[in-house]
C-alpha cells in the first residue's frame, strides 16, 4: 500500500469536491430554475465529461493550460509556474471532470422542491438568495451531499485525467489508481492487489451512504430530529 | 379606491384571463367566484405579483404595484394547501418572514389559537390547524392585503363548516382588506362582502353575494353560481303577472319579467324544487309537474334528483325524502315549486 499515493488522492478528492459544492449550488440552481432558451447547451457542456474519454478530456485541458494558450500564459505570469503536471492543474482538471457527478443530482433536487414552498418563500418577504438559503437547499440535502459524495468518489477513481494532466510525480499527482498502474507494470501484483481492494472498498462504503441517504424519507426525518410522522 | 386593479394575462398559446377589481373599504372581503379553469387563482397570483400582466396596471393605496416583485407587495397569501414549510417547526414557519420577534409571535399564536403548536411540525397538525398556523404566518408580518387561494378546499367535508365560520371571524377580526377564491357558493355567502363571478377567463357579474344568487345576469352566472336548471324556454302566454313558458315538451308558471322578450333561460335552484306522491290540492306552488325519476345522485349532504318533467328538472332533497318517497329510477314523481322561484334570463341569442 503506497500512503503517499493514498493521502495524495485523499487530498485531491477533498479539494476537488470543496471546490465543486461551491461551483455547483450556483451552477445547479441555474439549471434548475433558468427559462433561458439555449440553457440546454450549458447543460450538454456540463454532461459532457460523462461520455468523453478521459484522454480526451485531459489533452485539451493539458492544451488549455500550457504555454501556447491565454490561459496557461497568464498563470504562469500570476503564479511564477506553469499548470501542466501540477497538483493545482491535477484539482482543475478533476473539478471539470466530476462537475456533471455534482451538479446533476443537485439540480435535480433542487427542481424537485414544490414551486409553491419557494413562492410562499417570495410572499413572506424573502429574496431569491434567501429562499435558496431557507427553503430550496434544507429540502435538497440529499441532493447536495449525494453531488459531493459522488464527485469525491469519482475524483477518487479518476485515472485518464490524471495521466493526461498531471504526469505521474511522486508525492504531487500520484494518485491510487495510477500507482495500481505502475505495480502492475513492475509486475509487483500483490501491492496492486491490496490497494483495488481498498479502492473496492472504500467505493462501496461511498455508494451505500449515497443510496442509504436517497432513501425515501430517511435523511428528511434525520434532518427534523426525530421518528415521527415519515 | 383602496386597490384598483386591471388584469390581462396571456399565457403562451394558452388561455387569457382578463379582469377589473375594485375594493373601497379597509376591511371588506371579495370573493372570486367561478368553476375551475375561470381564471380565479391567475387573478390571484397576478395581484400577489407572482406572475407578470401582459397588459393592465395594479395600483393599492395610491402605490403603482404593476410591475413590484411579490416581496415588496406586502401582501399576504394564503396558499390552497397552506405551503407550510415541512423542514420547520410551526414557530419557526410563523417566524420565517419577520426579522425580529418581540413577542408578535406569541400574539398571533395567541389570536389564533396556535400557542399550543409552536413546537409541532406541520405533518403533525390537522388541516384546520394547518390553515391557522399559516394565517399566523401570513398575519404576522401585518399585511395590507390578503389574498386566499380556495382556503377550505384542502379540508374535509366534516371541518369545512367550522373552518369557514373561523374564518370569517378571523377575517372580520383583523381588518384587513382580502381576496378569497372559492367556487363553493357556501363560502361566498358565508365569507363575502362582494363578489366576483369568473368564468372562461371574463368577469361575468358583480356585486353582494346574494343578490347574484338571487339574480345571475347571465346564463354562465347562473351555472357557475350553481343555480341547477337552467334551459331555455318560451313564453306562451301572459295573464296575471304570471308568464307560461314553453320548456322542452313541459310547461311551467313564472313570475312575468314584463318586457317584450318571449325567450329566456329558464333557472331554477335545486333546493326551491320540492318532489311529492300524489297532487297536492290546496298549495300555493303554482307548478305541479308530473313527471319520472331519471337519475338519483348524491350531492354533498343532499341528493340529487332529476326530474323528467319534459324537460330535464333537478331537485335537490335529503336523503330521508329520497326513503319516504321509495324514489328510484323511473318512478312517478310531482315536482312542485313557486312561480317566484324561476328565475328567468333573457335568451338573446335566439
């Protein structure tokens, strides 16, 4: 077992699903409630990483964040060094390719709240931003936790991205499943063996908070206390 | 004019709900009275700013409302079901709109008999008590206006009547000017102090409540305020003040409209029609018609009676009436009712 390789992917799991809450309450509210028109691009955008090769996803953010792109150069003139086999560009590239494990499930409870708590929300004074807060997330929650639950577990499996974008650099951007890859290359099976094991593992524990959370009711009665009234 | 409000609203390739309110004093209640689909709640959401005119303007005390978001309305709304946040307790629901407290909480709690539930969850509450706890939400932050989306209709039959009654006293109570939609004409009678009939997206008819029951200017009045009979007839003959009229192959006495018109809508209210064994030979009920149970249904309470008596007559009577009178399916039958009890309405399109 490489615990290098573990806290490495520990830390670019957690950062990465921290960075995706942020991004994506906004994000997800916007496609649950937006009547814009063209809103369907965004959301194909957003999908986009669920059917794109990881390579593929990894060589162009490789491309967007090296020396020939507007992007890559002005980061590199903010930050002294370049993106590209980094653990910051490792978090960029894994928050674009967990974003749709984020948002979909929020924005899908988000737009499952009854219409009628957010305009009870509006006749009682309360802004958008304050119904968000008050009404559209406390009945999400299950939404939001299962989004980041599930973009640190995909972040987690991750392995094209990582390869593409952050190299395999020991202590930096090796991850566990890229460690697994470089047993199995060394011919080293029974390292390879323990650490799928704990992968399984750890991947089945995240799933079954997942489907034990969006069970019918249960996090609902969690969230006021007490057994009553389901 | 305490709220002048002219209301066009066009939904996209959908219906068009056009209306004129009025309210002049600081406490009175209108009802917005129609069938479902008229139009009543677009109104509503519309004075609530919860949706958009296509065209018109709103204005409350001298305050151009048109085009102000549903926050700033300070108006209060009753939603059909209540809207009663499930994931708050029923203090922190009623709390959810003011900022801070200073006992106004336990006021209203205390007006409206909810003092006892602060500390309950909305999904423990009956559905009256539901409707109380969001009145107090609603009155808490004093509005100016009230607006009520079909306020009993989530209720059951069993606590509507005491609910309704709690109601108009709450509503007397605080003074405060409110809108009620409803399409039970119970409501209207019981809760309004004007009224407003809606149908197919127009205002048909205003004014007092009873005088619209009594009096329904057109023929989609009197079937929206549910007056039950309402056909077209002719009159045959005029003598006494009391006009004969051709109905279907019946014929019946009515208190003569006077006037130049022989076709009218012909609407009589189900209750006004009593049914009877045999003739009765001293009554002062000038229409006696002989004629065979075509349906039997229940109504509420009541049950309703089809009468074919050459055309098709309803009758509202109890149950215990339908037992005396062993009526089944194509039994004879007299229906008997007043002259004054048919309402006529001039046909103008024959």
């Amino acid at each position: 077992m490489n615990w290098e390789a573990f806290f490495t992917t520990l830390k670019l799991a957690t950062v990465t699903s921290l960075i995706l809450l942020i991004i994506s309450l906004p994000l997800s509210y916007w496609v649950a409630f937006s009547k814009w028109r063209f809103k369907f691009l965004v959301e194909a955008v957003v999908a986009l990483p669920l059917v794109l090769p990881p390579t593929v996803l990894g060589f162009y953010v490789l491309m967007a964040m090296g020396p020939q792109s507007p992007f890559g150069r002005l980061y590199e003139r903010l930050a002294g060094h370049g993106l590209p086999f980094t653990f910051e560009g490792l978090v960029i590239g894994s928050v674009l390719y967990s974003l749709p494990f984020a948002v979909q499930p929020m924005a899908a409870a988000f737009g499952s709240v009854d219409r009628k708590y957010i305009e009870a929300s509006w006749m009682l004074g309360v802004s958008n931003l304050g119904t968000f807060f008050r009404v559209i997330i406390p009945q999400s929650w299950a939404g939001v936790i299962t989004g980041i639950v599930l973009s640190f577990a995909h972040t987690v499996g991750e392995f094209g991205v990582v390869l593409m974008v952050g190299g395999d650099i020991p202590g930096v951007t090796r991850t566990l499943s890229i460690d697994i890859y470089d047993q199995v290359q060394a011919l080293n099976y029974s390292s390879a063996a323990l650490t799928s094991a704990m992968l399984l593992i750890i991947s089945f524990l995240i799933l079954s908070i997942v489907y034990g959370l969006n069970r019918k009711g249960w996090l609902f009665v969690a969230n006021r206390g007490h057994r009553q009234a389901i | 004019m305490l709220l002048t409000a002219d209301i066009v609203k066009q939904f996209d390739g959908g219906p068009r709900v056009e209306a004129s309110i009025q309210i002049e004093g600081a406490a009175s209640i209108m009802i917005l009275f129609g069938p479902s689909g008229a139009g009543k709640t677009t109104v509503l959401r519309c004075l609530a700013g919860l949706e958009n005119l296509t065209s018109g303007r709103i204005t409350f005390d001298g305050e151009d409302w048109t085009k102000i978001p549903p926050q700033r309305r300070s108006v209060g709304y009753l939603f059909q079901d209540y809207a009663l946040f499930p994931h708050l307790r029923v203090r922190d629901n009623i709390a959810y709109g003011i900022k801070h407290s200073h006992g106004s909480i336990e006021q209203v709690a205390e007006m409206l008999r909810v003092r006892d539930l602060l500390n309950r969850w909305p999904s423990e509450l009956s559905g009256g008590q539901q409707q109380r706890v969001a009145l107090a939400r609603t009155l808490v932050r004093k509005p100016r206006l009230l607006l009520l989306d079909e306020p009993l209709s989530a209720l059951d039959a069993a606590t509507r009547d005491h609910v309704r009654s709690e109601l108009a006293h709450i509503l007397r109570g605080v003074g405060i000017p409110a809108i009620v939609v409803t399409h039970d004409w119970v409501d209207a009678l019981t809760l309004g102090d004007q009224m407003l009939v809606m149908s197919g997206g127009r205002v048909l008819q205003t004014g007092p409540p009873e005088e619209i029951f009594t009096r329904p200017q057109h023929r989609e009045v009197a079937a929206a305020v549910g007056v039950d009979t309402v056909i077209a007839g002719r009159i045959q003959r005029r003598e006494a003040g009391i006009a004969v009229l051709q109905v279907g192959s019946g014929q019946l006495a009515a208190a003569d409209p006077g006037g130049a018109d022989v076709d009218f809508y012909v609407c009589i209210r189900g209750d006004d029609v009593t049914l009877e064994k045999g003739r009765a030979d001293q009554s002062s009920a000038r229409n006696h018609l002989r004629g065979t149970v075509a349906e039997i249904a229940a109504a509420g309470i009541l049950t309703k009676v089809i009468v074919d008596v050459g055309f098709e007559l309803v009758a509202l009577v109890t149950r215990q009436a339908v037992a005396d009178l062993e009526l089944t399916k194509g039994a004879e039958v007299f229906a008997v009712f007043k002259a004054s009890a048919v309402h006529l309405i001039p046909n103008a399109r024959m």
